[in-house]
C-alpha cells in the first residue's frame, strides 16, 4: 500500500491478535501516520516465520492461521512483534477450561502486552492507539508525556456483557461451559473504565457500545461510532435461494452469539430450513448432545475456507446477546445474503431492506422472518441485491476514510 497525503500525527498502534486483518495499522501506513505497530504473533517476525516453510498442503489449521497473521503492506521495520509472549498468550487460552481461567488469560497478556511496548518506547509518536483491556498502562504513560489516546472498545463494556450472560445463564442452565460468572469480570470492568477515562478518543464500532458506555457511567461524549469495513470478491452471478433454505451462523457457538435461539429456531422450522453453524464451540456437551438433525456445527476454520460456508447459504442468521459490531454481518452483505440479527449484534443492517433486526430472544421472530424468506423469492431476491448494495458502503477503503476523519488524518490508500 503505498501511502498518500500529507499528515502530521505520528501513531503507535498496540494490537493484539490479527483484529480485522490488522485493518488500523495498514490504514494509517497508508496515510503515513504509522510511526510503529506492536503485536504478539506476526506471520513476517520471529519464529512465527517458520509457519510459512510449512508446505500448504501440510499445515494444519492452527499453523494456517499463524501464516494468515500478515499485516500486508506495512514495513517491517514498522513491526514489532513478540512471538514468545504470543505463543504463550495462545497456550494459555487454549489451556482455559472456564471463563475465570480464559478472563485470566486476557488480564495476564493485556498487562504483559503493555510492559513490553512501553519497554520499547513510543519512539517519535505523538499518539497511541490500543484496545480496550490491553492498552491501559500505556495509556498511563502516553498521558504523563502528554501524548494524544486513541483507544476502541471493541465490544459493549464487560459489566454490560456480564449482565447478559448471567440472565442467558439462568434462562438455559447447564447450556454453557460454566454457569457461574467469574469474579475476574470486576477486574475487568475496572480496567476499561480507567483506560476510558485515559483515551482523549474512544472509538466504538456501533451505537449499541457506544450506549454501553454511557450505561456504566463511562464518557459517552468522548465515544465515536465508526462502523467497521471488510474486504470480499464474492461471486458476482445471481440465484435463487435453494429449498430447503439454508441458514448459515458464524462466531462461537455459545451463549454469547445466541446460539440456543438458533438451535430452537431449526427445531421449529424442520425440513424448511438447514442450518450451519461455524465456530469454535463454547457450549457444553450436553447442550449439543440432542440437536436438530437440521443443525450442522462446524468447529473454527481458517479465514482462508470461510468462501465455501458464505456461498452455501442463503440467508445469515446471527442472535447475538451481546456483540461489538460482529463483522461477519458485513461479510455476509458482502456476499448477497438477508441477515437475520438483533440489535445488540452492532450491526449496519437495516430492518426490512438487507434483513430483519429482531429482538433479543425472540425465537418466534426469527421463525416468522426465516418462513417470510422461504416463501417469497422476491423478498428474497430484493434484500440479497441490497444487501449487496449495503456492502459497498462499507468496505475497507470507507471504513478507512471514516477511521482518519475522526484521527483528523488525511489520507488514503489501497487496501486488499
């Protein structure tokens, strides 16, 4: 990407994992306002490098997505990535068995994280960029050398997620791995309330976060709503939906994602409708003992075969409790498809033009909205064409010239 424009911000970005395909550092290269990126695992540094020596045929998925950990576009000399502390971050998850264990792990890396990029220094930046729960002791250190904070809360405020889940808990019990909410989610919720009152700017993704800030007393005047963008080539030939239709949901199954809302949704439509459900699986063995026999659950996959799934739907469904702004509603616009999702999944979809925005557990209204899908290939073909339409206001280059207004950056770029 080579970048354009005159600017004058210098921004350090710390990031963990591969959030949106590393999208904010490739943006701000291109507009020349990256002064470095920090990560964990970096598919072009350290020893996370020999993942892609690896033949592609004989890479399993974990290896795949290590190689697919590639911020294209951004020098290396941009890049500061600290593989051991990543592959230590991911063994601890992996090793989780509980939500105190897992929040432990995000706590742990989000504190170990920060000490190591404040070790480097901010070199010549003159703002920071984080993400909430692990960007708090930089923030700190940023203010004390009066730096500009720029933080995202990627998701609604713990305290706010934690609420949800509890009432998710008690209406499905024994559904998720745990039914006890960990006494860890205080800490966290802490955390992000100081690293709010830290960030000059808080960037949210929709306004059901924004709102969640305001809700637990957080400086929702500071918050700006910046809906996300994604990159697609779906195919461009048109169809018809297929009978019986098919309904793809992707994210983890679990409470979380809405996923019992889903599963009695199949139940009660039967033969009219397959279901297919990718992600890593978060529910308990019980609760997945007995499904539907139109209910498929696919564990996690790599990006790279994630095509196959959008393409063998037709329609999206996603029920979320609580979400950020869930981009794969935008990659199923991309890619033609009515989503079906409530308003607390975030998303830009709207209500009886690209899809329906049901109410939170509302079965029946998933139902109702499936069945008006299956019996109405117009509507079908209508919402598909815009949904279309809809994606193409919200990809990668949008979303970037959304992103650098708000910095008050000029710029732009190509993105891939």
């Amino acid at each position: 990407m080579a970048g354009i424009g005159k600017v004058s911000p210098r921004i350090l970005v710390a990031q963990l994992g591969a959030r949106m395909h590393y999208a904010v550092p490739r943006i701000l290269h291109a507009a020349g306002a990256l002064e470095m990126f920090h990560t964990d695992l970096c598919a072009s540094k350290g020893v996370a490098r020999l993942a892609g020596l690896v033949p592609v045929g004989l890479r399993p998925d974990a290896l795949q997505r290590i190689v697919a950990r590639s911020p294209e576009g951004v020098p290396q000399d941009r890049i500061t990535a600290y593989s051991s502390f990543g592959f230590e971050y991911a063994r601890r998850l992996r090793a989780a068995r509980s939500e105190e264990q897992r929040i432990g792990a995000y706590l742990w890396a989000g504190r170990v994280f920060c000490s190591k990029v404040l070790a480097r220094g901010f070199g010549a930046a003159d703002s920071v960029f984080g993400f909430n729960t692990a960007v708090l002791e930089i923030l700190q250190s940023a203010k004390q050398k009066g730096l500009r904070t720029v933080m995202e809360q990627t998701i609604a405020p713990s305290g706010i997620e934690a609420g949800l889940l509890d009432a998710e808990r008690a209406a499905f019990p024994g559904w998720a791995e745990e039914d006890r909410r960990s006494p860890l989610r205080r800490e966290v919720a802490d955390r992000e309330a100081s690293e709010w009152e830290l960030a000059d700017v808080i960037l949210c993704g929709s306004e059901f976060v924004r709102e969640g800030v305001r809700a637990c007393g957080g400086p929702a005047d500071r918050c700006v709503v910046v809906p996300y963008g994604v990159s697609l080539s779906p195919p461009t030939e048109r169809r018809e939906p297929r009978q019986p239709l098919r309904v793809l949901v992707v994210g983890a199954v679990g409470l979380r994602k809405g996923s019992p809302y889903v599963v009695e949704a199949a139940r009660r439509l039967g033969g009219a409708a397959e279901f297919r459900l990718v992600g890593p699986v978060g529910a308990s063995a019980s609760a997945l003992r007995d499904l539907p026999e139109n209910v498929k659950v696919t564990d996690s996959v790599p990006r790279a075969t994630m095509a196959r799934h959008y393409s063998w739907a037709d329609v999206f469904l996603l029920p979320s409790i609580c979400e950020g702004s869930a981009t794969a509603t935008y990659e199923a616009l991309g890619w033609g498809l009515p989503v079906i999702c409530t308003p607390n999944t975030g998303s830009v979809v709207r209500d009886g033009t690209d899809g329906f925005i049901v109410p939170v557990h509302d079965v029946r209204a998933i139902v109702e909205r499936i069945q008006a899908l299956c019996a109405d290939v117009g509507l079908w073909q209508r919402m598909s064409e815009s949904a279309e339409m809809r994606a193409s206001e919200f990809t990668v280059e949008r979303y970037a010239e959304r992103l650098l207004a708000v910095l008050s950056i000029a710029g732009g770029g190509s993105y891939h």
